[in-house]
C-alpha cells in the first residue's frame, strides 16, 4: 500500500514516457519485422484481455451483461462508431434489466 | 487564413472522438468513485493519464494496495500500443512539429487522435493537432469528473448499465479489426482463452490482474508474431515511405 499521489506519479509518468518517447526519438523506421509484428497484435490482445470475461461482470448481474456484449458485439460487427455501440451496451443491458426485473415476475 | 483553418480542421475532427470519450470517461468516473478512490483522485487519474485501458487496470491496483512494480509494468504492456502509434505518428509529422510541440501532442497521443490523425492525407502540423486533441482531452476530463460526482445520484441499475460502455467500446476497436483481419481475429481468440484461464483455474486465479493482462498479451502477441508475422509492408510507415 503507497500514498495515491505515488500511484498516480507511477503510472502518469510510464504512460507518457511510453507515448513521448518513440514520438521524440524515432527517426527512423522500424525494420525487425517480429517486433513489428508483436507491436501490431499487441493492442487487440491487450484489449481482448481486459474484455473477456470482465465485461459479463461489469453490470453486476451475468445476464443483463451478457445482453449488453451481445449487443455490443452485434453493432461492432456492423462497423458501427464507438458511441454508438458503447450506448447500444448501455441500452442493452438496461432493457435486459427491466425484462428480468418487471416483466418476467409479471408473466409469474 | 490557412493556420487558422487547419486549428478549425483539427478542432471538427476531434469532436466526434469529444462525444464518444464523454461517456466512457463517465462509466470510468463512476467505477473509479465505486471501487475507492475519491472524487478528486479520479479526476486527477483522467487528467494525467488520458487512457481508458490503462487506467481501468489502475484502478484495483491501487485500491488493493497493488506493488509498484505491479501498477508500472501494467501500464507499460497496456500502454505499449501507443509506442507504436508515436512512431507510427512521429512519420507523418511537418516541420511545425519541433521538440516542445512533440512533447505536448505526445500527453494526449490516444487511440483514436492517432487513428484520425494518421488517416490524413497530408503531413500534419501543430496547428491541426493542438485543434484534434483540444476537445477529446476536456471530454475526457469533464465525462470523468461527472460521472465521479453525480455517478452515485443515479439509481444503482442505470450506473451498473453504464458500466458495459468502456467494453462496448473496446469491442468497437477490436471487432471490426479481427473481422478483417484473420490473424488478428486469432490472437483476440488466443488472448480472451488465456484471459478466462487466468479468472477461471483455481491456482491460476491468484495472479493480481495486472499482471494477468501483461502476461496473456505478450503471450498471444509472441506467438502470433511467430506464427503469423506481418507481410513486410503491412505497416504505416512503409506508406509514408511510398510518398516522399
């Protein structure tokens, strides 16, 4: 356990170092193709990491989430920006919400 | 008349990006103020940071007493993505773009600046960049001081629905990549099963997550480095190469 403003230093500075210091000091192109290559995956597999499984438990309830992926996943298939399926996830999860929460108890 | 119009070019295509970290930077807010951290704490998190994948990490790193060396490493594989959009930019950059011009553009180098930025035709100057990261860096800073603040004013079921956003847009990079792209579709696969093995397998489950996510990353980029390497002139430097 460190004091926040430690925490905040750590990462603040390692996140900007990692930005500015290839935007400064390359000047010349790249040409190891493996390390071209693991530099080109690297963002999806980051982002694939951090999506599954956490997001089915984003909404603290497995079923609206996974409505909510669905639905992401259906708008991210189609192209769609990044608004429009981040609040089509929202949406999704919410009108699962209320099928569960209102609906479902009514049908008995 | 030129300069002035290029800051108004760079400030039009920015506001898309505005609107979109709007609401992930409130979904963020309002996690962060969930999971312990204050207000102040999390605004101050967005203002330096500027990075939805990276700071969601932080966040139980640093609310469960994480290492150092587990918060920095973390950020350092998460954020390796952006060492390859800076080179990538650092190509396609005027002769405006001096050291200290460099230094500021580089704080707020995100993903999508980047995407725009580098699908310019031209070279791109301090002028346009300054008006293309203007907007997404308030939006960034406001949606997370909201949604930290009034986040928890909200009923609990409509703040837990907007928890799905930062996902929702983290497949909106992803899926229409992987779609186009085979190997990328298989290193998402790759990645995501190791990522369950980490959450499901009982010893497994014991790894901090931010070590998780560093090491079933680099382990799914090695192997499809390995397997399936870029062709040699899949990169974007290699177009700018072409025009000069």
């Amino acid at each position: 356990m460190h004091s926040f403003w430690i925490y905040l230093l750590v990462m603040a500075g390692v996140t900007y170092l990692v930005r500015m210091l290839p935007l400064v000091l390359v000047k010349k192109k790249i040409t190891n193709r493996f390390l071209l290559s693991f530099l080109y995956y690297i963002p999806y597999a980051v982002l694939s990491v951090m999506t599954i499984p956490a997001s089915l438990y984003a909404t603290g309830s497995l079923a609206t989430a996974a409505v909510g992926v669905a639905v992401a996943l259906v708008l991210s298939w189609r192209k769609k920006s990044l608004i429009v399926v981040a609040a089509g996830a929202v949406a999704g999860v919410l009108c699962a919400y209320l099928v569960i929460t209102y609906l479902l108890p009514a049908l008995g | 008349m030129k300069k002035k119009s290029a800051f108004m070019a760079g400030l039009v295509d920015g506001l898309p990006i505005c609107f979109g970290y709007l609401s992930v930077s409130f979904a963020f807010g309002i996690f962060a103020v969930g999971s312990g951290l204050t207000v102040w704490e999390t605004l101050f998190i967005s203002m330096t940071n500027v990075t939805s994948a990276g700071q969601l990490a932080a966040v139980p790193i640093i609310t469960l007493g994480g290492t150092l060396a587990e918060l920095a490493s973390s950020q350092f594989v998460i954020n390796l993505r952006y060492a390859l959009m800076s080179i990538s930019l650092s190509q396609r950059l005027d002769g405006s773009m001096t050291l200290p011009h460099r230094l500021a553009v580089a704080f707020v180098n995100t993903d999508e600046v980047f995407a725009v930025a580098a699908s310019r035709p031209e070279l791109v100057g301090k002028r346009y960049l300054y008006g293309l990261i203007l907007t997404p860096y308030l939006g960034w800073s406001t949606g997370t001081l909201v949604g930290a603040a009034v986040g928890d004013l909200l009923p609990a079921f409509l703040t837990s629905a907007l928890g799905i956003a930062i996902y929702g847009m983290f497949l909106a990079i992803i899926i229409p990549k992987a779609r186009e792209d085979r190997p990328t579709a298989v290193c998402v696969v790759l990645a995501a099963v190791l990522s369950c093995l980490f959450r499901y397998v009982p010893l497994l489950s014991r790894v901090p997550s931010g070590f998780v996510i560093i090491i079933c990353a680099v382990a799914a980029s090695v192997v499809m480095a390995i397997v399936s390497p870029i062709p040699e002139k899949a990169q974007g430097e290699s177009e700018v190469a072409e025009d000069a």
